[in-house]
C-alpha cells in the first residue's frame, strides 16, 4: 500500500488521484466494525468472504471503491450514530464510491437506510450474511443507482447460520468460532432478538472440524461464541454444551478454551464439572445478572429471580479450580428505585466479581421496555453507574491482591515498549503486565510462567519465572 503511495509520488503525480485510479481499477474495500466480539467476528468472515470475492482490504476509506459499517444498535442511538457516519461520507458518493451498511443497525432500520442516504447501495443484516457472496455479485453488475436490500423477516427465521470457509482471522493465536447466532429469550430492553433473529446452533462435529483446523494452523486458544452460548443445541443431539466444551478441549495443539456470554437461565451444573475436569478450559464463566434486584429481574423479564442466580453463583464458587466470574449490569432500567440498586450493589459484594460490564439502561426500538416510561434521568443513571463502578473497583482490588505471590501461565499478548512490560493474559482472563530478564523464550502467542508482585484494580504486575 505504502510503495505505491511512494511510486506515485516519484512520478510526480498526485497522490489522492493515484489512490482513486487505484480504487477504480481493483476491487478494493474499506470495512469499519463496532459493538461486541460477535460483531468483530461476523467482520472476520465478510472480510474472508470478500477477499475470496477477489477483492482487497485497504486500511483507509479513500483508498477503498467499496465502503462497509458492520453496526451495533445495543444501546446509546446506535442508528443515528451511523447516520451521521454515512452523512460525513456522502461527498465521496463522487468518487464512485459503493457504501453499505451491515450488522444490526442494517437489520433494525432496513430501508429507512436508503431513504436517509440515498446513496448506500447495500444494507445487509447480520441474519443474511450467507447471501453476501451473490448480493456482491450484483452489485459489482450494477451501475449506479442500484440498491440491493436483504434484512427481511425471513433471513431471521432461517436455521441457517453464517459458516463460511474464508474467515480472516485478525488475532493470529486466538481464533473465535460462533457456535449458536441469534436469541430467542426476548429480555424487555434487548434489540438482539429483533436484531439476530432466533436462536440456531451449528452442529457440533462442524464446530469440532472448525477447531481441528484451527489447532493444525497454529491457534493454540479458541473462543467459542454466542449471544447466549450455552443455550447451545446440537441439531444432530449429539453432544450437549458442555460436552462440546469438553471435546473442543481435547482437540490436540489446544490450550486454551473460552466460551462467552452464558445465559444464567441456561447455565447447568455439568458446565462447571467440565471445567474442574478439562484443564484446557479457562477458569473463567462471565454469567451477565443486570440486576441484584429480583423485582427488576421481573420487569427486565430475565426468568430468574436473584436467589436463582446466586445458587448457579455457587456452583461456581465450589468448584474445585479458582474460576473467576465476571457479569453484566444494566442501572437505570425504568422502575428501578434506590432499593433495587442497591441490592445490586449488595450483589457484587456477595459475589465477588472479577470484573463487571456496567451500562446505561438505554430504550431500544421494538423492545417492550420503550413502552415504559424511560423515568430515571440520565443523570441519576450516570451517578448510578459511577457509584458501582466505584463500589467494583474495591471489589476487584480486593479479588486481585489474593494473587500475589502466585505462581500462573499467561498467553504472550504482546509487549508495552515504553514500560518494557510483556503483556500476558491468565487463563481467568486477567492482564498480567510482566518482565521477562532477558526475554529469552517469550514471543507473542506463546506461553510463560510469572510470579504476581502487584495487583492493581484491573492488572497484575509480575515477573516472569524461568
Ligand atoms: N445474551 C447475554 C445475556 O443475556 O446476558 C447478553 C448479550 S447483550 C448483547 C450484552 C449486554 O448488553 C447485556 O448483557 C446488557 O447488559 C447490555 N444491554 C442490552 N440491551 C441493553 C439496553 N437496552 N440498555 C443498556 N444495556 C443493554
Ligand atoms: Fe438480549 Fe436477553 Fe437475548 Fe441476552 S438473552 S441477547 S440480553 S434478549
């Protein structure tokens, strides 16, 4: 990309035309991913699919013919976010520029997209991503003008899932696989079941095969995925959830194995006996509650009450390795009084999390919660939210300080130049700062032992242990 810039400058041409020439002539792409970790790897597999499609990822939007937002409509007015993106973008509609929007805004807002920007030529929702390689097809045939919509009803109903041969894997080491898409538990403020469709699960040979690849191209960690991963059903009944764990586990040249998000409802016994048996399976479980309260628990239609929760809590707390829990909260959800929060507040006290992902209630289309009335200010919501983020703090401080001294692998994740620190990674999925004494043996993706010296809130600081 760059010698080409350079070549171009040699000869005296202007740089921008060169990259417009360029875009024109190949088949290029410019593809920019927000919200979670499956949004990131449904990206993954467009840019495996385009690539096979014979075009070429380019890092900046100028050097692109081919524009893409693969978008997150979760919470905080995603949509418009992303209107106000394609706005910004609307002058390179001149350039011959294609635009598309993929992902869960495409799905929630469908053709609204081509009546607020004209000039997008593809809106694809995350449900119909297997229908990328023909909707690229037709769009390439097309002259300008052509719009090619697929968000429909009936993507989300399919069984299908979105498997394809040519992911691009962007972490050389950790490789993530999606096992189960979409969510058929409709919690009162959750634009995923709207969005992602019902819920489907691959097979767990195809899973297994994916993993053996994997292992035999070197990843040595594999994250299986999921909006509610462990309500993971084998369509052929072969194996349940936690024997897929156990199995994924066993597949030779893998170390590490992480599963993420567990639904509470869905969160059995035998998951925690696969991890105390299965030393490949990180001692880690992130169990999303939203709330301490069971009265809010019942408006958020969650179907569970906190007593249920906490006894799933325990489970993990008895079991035989150290499995460290992290959680998702929602504060602010309408109704929610100063009791209810602090009973959460209690909640991560009586737990003990590792590690919590607060949020903002935030009203989403469709949802049955937009019905009530949003009451709680913004405001209070932010006081709320800063108060658990501060009440957590300690919590972790607390969590991590019973490290120190400890002996633990961590997986090489990279190196801090300036504070010549190693980056590692524990399997309960902690950072682990480190110095190695003359960093014989250690490279990035590989695996060392490191004695815990310091515990901060959100890292531990060590040494390495030859
Ligand atoms: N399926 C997982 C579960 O049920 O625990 C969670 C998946 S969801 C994509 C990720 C997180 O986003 C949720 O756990 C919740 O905390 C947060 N979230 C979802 N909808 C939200 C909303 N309307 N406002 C604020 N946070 C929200
Ligand atoms: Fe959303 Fe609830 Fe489904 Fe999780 S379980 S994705 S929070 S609807």
């Amino acid at each position: 990309m760059y010698l080409r810039r350079g070549r171009a400058g040699r000869s005296g041409a202007c740089p921008a035309l060169y990259l417009l020439f360029m875009a024109a002539l190949e088949k290029t792409f410019y593809l920019e991913t927000f919200g979670c970790q499956m949004n990131a790897h449904d990206s993954e597999k467009v840019v495996g699919t385009l690539i096979s499609q014979g075009y070429r990822q380019v890092p900046t939007v100028e050097e692109a013919g081919l524009v893409l937002y693969n978008t997150c409509s979760i919470r905080d007015k995603a949509e418009q976010k992303v209107f106000h993106r394609l706005a910004d973008y609307k002058k390179l509609e001149a350039q011959g520029k294609k635009f598309g929007v993929l992902g869960c805004v495409a799905q929630q807002e469908g053709a609204k997209i081509f009546e607020r920007a004209p000039y997008v030529s593809l809106v694809c929702g995350s449900a119909s991503y297997r229908k990328l390689p023909e909707m690229l097809t037709q769009i390439e045939k097309a002259g300008a003008g052509k719009r090619l919509r697929i968000t429909g009803l009936d993507d989300r109903e399919t069984d299908e899932c979105f498997e394809t041969e040519f992911t691009a894997r962007t972490n050389p080491h950790r490789g993530y696989i999606t096992i189960i898409e979409g969510c058929d538990k409709f919690c009162s403020y959750c634009v995923v079941p709207f969005t992602r469709g019902k819920e489907r699960s691959r097979t767990s040979e195809s899973v297994l095969v994916e993993a053996r690849q994997m292992a035999d191209l070197g990843y040595t960690e594999i994250q299986l995925l999921g909006q509610n991963v462990n309500s993971y059903c084998d369509p052929q009944g072969k194996r349940t959830f936690a024997e897929l764990l156990a199995a994924v586990g066993a597949v030779p040249g893998i170390r590490r194995v992480r599963f993420t998000t567990s639904h509470p409802r869905d969160f059995g016994k035998d998951i925690v006996e696969a991890i105390d048996v299965t030393p490949t399976l990180c001692d880690h479980v992130h169990l999303p509650v939203q709330s301490g309260s069971s009265r809010v628990l019942d408006a958020m239609q969650r179907l569970y009450n906190r007593e249920q929760y906490l006894e799933k809590i325990s489970w993990i707390k008895s079991a035989r390795r150290d499995i460290s829990m992290t959680t998702d909260v929602i504060v602010g959800f309408p109704g929610e009084s100063q009791e209810d929060f602090e009973e959460t507040l209690s909640l991560l006290d009586e737990v003990g999390y590792d590690g919590v992902f607060a949020f903002k209630y935030s009203p989403r289309p469709n949802t049955p919660a937009i019905r009530l009335e949003d009451a709680i200010p913004d405001a209070e919501k932010s006081r709320r939210l800063a108060v658990l983020l501060e009440t957590q703090r300690a919590i972790q401080q607390r969590r991590n300080l019973k490290h120190l001294g400890e002996i633990v692998e961590v997986m090489v994740e990279g190196k801090n130049e300036a504070r010549r620190q190693w980056i590692g990674r524990t399997s309960q999925n902690k950072t682990l700062n480190f110095t190695a004494p003359d960093s014989t043996g250690v490279e990035t993706g590989g695996y060392v032992h490191v004695g815990v010296t310091t515990a901060f809130p959100n890292s531990l600081v060590g040494e390495m242990v030859i």
